[in-house]
C-alpha cells in the first residue's frame, strides 16, 4: 500500500513507519535504546523552533517528533508489545480522565480549579507510588530536574528552606531576564574555579530528594 493513497494523514504516517521498519534494512536493526540520542535531539529541535517564532519551523519538527513516536511504537509492534493506535487509544483514555471539566460533571472556571481535576485524577492513577518525587525522569537536564522536583518537593517541604539558603547566597531575580543574568553568572563562576556547574547542581539535587523521602518517612 503507497501510504500516500491514505485519506488519513495519521494513518498515512503511521503505514510509512511500517512500511520503513519492515523495508529498510537500517531501520530493521534500530532497537528503542538506538532511539533514544534521536528522541532527545528532536525535542531540543521542537524547542528551538517554539523559541524562535518560526510556524513553518514548528510543523517539521513537531513531525520529526512524532516520527520518534511512531518508531517506538513500530518496534513494540513487533514484538507484539502495543502498537501505535494502543498508544493513542491510551492517550485518549488519560485525558478523558484527568479533563472531567470538558468530558464530565466536573466544573472548573479557572486555570488553578483545573489543576486541582487534573491533579486528583494523576493521584488516582498513581497510586502505587510512595513518593511524590516518584516518576520523575532522572534524565532531565539538571536545571529542569531541579526545577521539578522544588515543585514536587515543595508538598513536603515548602518552597522556604531551598529559598532561605539560595537568597543567603544569592541576590533574588527580579524578573525572568534577571534570573538568566544570575544563572550565567553563576555558570561562569562555577567555570572560572573549575567546578562543574551540571554535576554542582546534580548533587544539590541528590541531597533535596534525600531531605524530602526523609520528611515523608517521617525521619
């Protein structure tokens, strides 16, 4: 079948994932760990794209993204895992789910009432979970690793004790431009004395997650 035919240009993507996977001989190699680096790369390059204005910029990368999705689904298929309509028949359910506002009885007038839905429905589907640091990918950038976690952390904690330290040492950022000016600064601190700005920050981050499963267990 020329995935071209297809009316549906989803379904259309998706046959010439198929079509790629079972035809190429590069592609037939590619396991979900080779995936990875690429998966990584795309959506640093959706970024830059959201960040530089460009629509047309946005549209090619978000597909470039979304043929990362469909290889990953690809590869499951294979192995007779899930495919992709399994992958969006699941995205479909979850935010049915966490909207009761929109496909419910449920009544939210403001962004914050939302997120109160949305966060009753999350803890609903994870229960099983012991920590509210729990299910965050360790391998995030550490500055947005740090800045999930505080937010994680803060149910716990609260936002004092890390601002208490951080406003000892620092002088508080008045706006979002400011605080970049404070983060380079603190980067090119951290290079003139041959510290390593990431592993400083990873650390720091290892002890914030050890402060906050101590609170929760009561330590």
């Amino acid at each position: 079948m020329d995935p071209l035919e297809l009316e549906d240009p989803l379904r259309a993507a998706a046959e010439t994932m198929r079509r790629v996977r079972t035809e190429c001989p590069w592609s037939q190699r590619i396991t979900h760990r080779d995936l990875v680096p690429y998966l990584i790369e795309e959506a640093h390059e959706v970024i830059d794209a959201v960040e530089s204005g460009s629509p047309e910029e946005l549209r090619e990368e978000l597909g470039d993204l979304l043929w990362q999705v469909l290889f990953h689904a690809a590869i499951a298929a294979e192995a007779g895992e899930f495919d992709v309509d399994e992958v969006a028949r699941g995205l479909t359910e979850k935010m049915v789910r966490r909207h009761p506002h929109v496909f419910g009885d449920a009544v939210a007038t403001t962004p914050e009432e939302v997120l109160v839905h949305w966060n009753a429905a999350k803890a609903a589907e994870k229960r099983e979970r012991r920590s509210v640091l729990d299910g965050v990918p360790r391998g995030m950038p550490a500055l947005a690793l740090a800045q999930k976690l505080l937010g994680r952390s803060a149910r716990v904690v609260g936002d004092s004790p890390v601002v208490d330290r951080a406003e000892g040492q620092t002088k508080r950022p008045a706006s979002e431009s400011d605080l970049g000016d404070a983060l380079l600064t603190l980067v090119a601190h951290a290079r003139a004395n041959g510290w390593d700005a990431e592993r400083a920050l990873r650390e720091r981050i290892r002890a914030l997650e050890a402060e906050v499963r101590a609170a929760e267990s009561g330590a």
